[in-house]
C-alpha cells in the first residue's frame, strides 16, 4: 500500500496530462482492491507462461492473461502491465512504472463532391487529444492531395487536419492510403489510419444488375452507407466473405447505413455489393469505421448530382475492381 501512494505521489508530480494522471490513478486503486478478484487480462492463468486455456495467440502478461488479439503493454522491468487491442490501441510506457493503451488515431470521410473535378475530403484525427505528430500517404493513385504530403506538426499537434484529395484522371478509379502518427508516452509513436472505400455501383445499358467487390478490408470498417440516386436501385446487397450480410429495399434519393460488424472477421475481409435495377440506375457507397456523416435535415454530404452529366464521372475510391 505505501508503494501505492509514493506511485501516486509521483505522477502528480509529473508533467503528464491530466487525462493521463486521471486514468492512471483510477486504474491504479482499482487493481490494488480488486486485483485479488481479477488479475490484469480478462482471465487468470495457472501459471505466468500457461495462458494455453484461453485459446490460441493469448499471451502472458503479469499474474493473467491477454485474450487473443491484444498485446501485453509492460514496463521495461515487467513490474506495471496491461492488456491493449492491437487492432484498436497502442501501448505507450510513460515511464518506468507505468503503461496506458491508447485509441489510435483514424481518418474519417466527410465529404465527396462529383465536381469535376472529383475531389475526397477527409479528416485526420486523434481520439486521446495528445496531437498529430505527422500525416503521410503510404498509397497515392490517381490522386493529389491538399496540402501536400508527407506533413510533420510540432508538439502539441493538431487533434484534427482536414485533407482533401483530388482525381487525376476523371475517367479512371483512385486509391488513397493515410498514415496517421501521434505520441505515444516517452518516446513513442502510435500509428493507425484508412483507407477509404468509395464506389458508384450503377447498372449498365443492357443489363438488369452490377456487383462491386473490395478486398482486404479491416473490422473496424464495418459500416455501409448507400446513397440511392435517381433513378435508384431497386435492391441492394453486402455480401462478407461470402455471405450475405444485408438487403435493403430503398427509394429514389433515399440514404441508409447499415453495421455490417458481426459478419466481419480479422483484417482481410471481402466485401461485394450488389444491386438490382434498371438500365442506368445507380447508388453511391461508402464504407467507414464510422457511420457517414449528415446534414441537419439528414441529408448526405455527399455532393453528387445523379441525374446530370455528373453521373457519369469516375467516382470510385478503394483497391476494390467493379465486376459487372
């Protein structure tokens, strides 16, 4: 116990965030009062190195376990550990006696305007508060970005930066890959980012369907957003991995998001839509780790005009290849 309070007393006395301070008090008088109950991890193992009961990839981690798809964030020493999602979370070591996990950052889709030229607008953004310490494009197709990168942001950086990415050729489809980088404790970064997935899905003359498909698409990015144009589709389908996992049924015009979460497994997932309609009928589709963003009155800020001449621009965005 008197080890407990010198650890408090020291990180008030640091130049941690308060948030930090915060978290890290509270998680500490909880494991001192029940850490008898449940030890760190979501589960107890016979021994330090046995964690084989919970099934395979749990590791050790102190006196318990880390389910299968978390990391043991520890001290240098192992004295201070904790259980972080590795899909989800960073582990940061603040110091010699003590870890947090952290929300990674992300990029989130705003809004997409069918121009031309057609332009993507996307935001960079940190969970936590910490700052951005740098935005980079591990992927760049058929695209130019505004501003311009890589870009680097000193401390404290921004929580959000606004990106817009414009198609080259207004013909063609077009891929664009960010990594997103902020402080993580000491010395750390944590990394996490997107891909953002786009695609008009339209029904070609002589035909009464269309598919698209997309591959190697993570869980977290589990939400279908489908904007319906003018005319629309008549029936709409989002098949993972094989397996249907949602019909809609939607009007001309009409907007819907659907979670598609628990159809969704690991990071490789295959996602393929499909839609029933007829000759020239179209709908617009995206998928987020977040549910498309409205307007007041609910409508879509996607800016895209079906029945006009910008109905026929190239508004496709992801590694995904149409399949008619």
């Amino acid at each position: 116990m008197d080890r407990m309070f010198t650890d408090l007393s020291r990180l008030m006395a640091s130049s941690l965030p308060r948030r930090d301070v915060i978290r890290l008090m509270v998680g500490g008088v909880a494991a001192s009062y029940l850490g008898f109950l449940w030890p760190r991890g979501a589960y107890a193992a016979t021994s330090c190195t046995d964690c084989s009961a919970i099934g395979p990839g749990a590791v050790p981690c102190g006196s318990g376990c880390c389910n299968p798809g978390e990391t043991c964030c520890a001290t240098a020493d192992g004295s201070t550990c904790t259980c972080c999602n590795t899909a989800t979370e960073c582990c940061c070591v603040i110091n010699q006696f003590h870890t947090v996990c952290r929300q990674r950052p992300g990029v989130r889709t705003i809004a997409v305007n069918s121009g031309p030229p057609v332009t993507l607008t996307l935001e960079a953004f940190d969970p936590e508060g910490v700052g951005i310490t740098s935005i980079q494009a591990t992927t760049l197709d058929n695209a130019t970005t505004s501003p311009s990168l890589p870009q680097t942001y000193s401390a404290p950086g921004p929580a959000t930066v606004t990106i817009t990415a414009t198609k080259t050729d207004q013909t063609r489809s077009s891929r664009i890959v960010l990594l997103v980088t902020t402080a993580c404790g000491a010395s750390g970064t944590c990394t996490g980012g997107g891909d953002p997935v786009l695609t008009r899905l339209a029904i070609p003359v002589g035909k009464i369907r269309s598919a698209d498909t997309f591959a190697d698409i993570p869980a977290a990015e589990h939400f279908v957003t489908v904007q319906n144009g003018h005319p629309g589709l008549r029936k709409f389908q989002v098949f993972v991995n094989g397996q249907r996992a949602a019909l809609l049924r939607m009007g001309p015009g009409a907007i819907q998001t659907v979670d598609i979460g628990a159809a969704m497994t690991g990071s490789g997932n295959t996602i393929t839509f499909t839609g029933q309609g007829r000759p020239g009928a179209s709908a617009l589709i995206a998928i987020a780790d977040v549910p498309w963003r409205t307007g007041a009155q609910g409508s879509s800020l996607i800016q895209w005009n079906p029945d006009s001449s910008d109905a026929d621009v190239n508004l496709h965005w992801g590694g995904g290849a149409e399949v008619m």
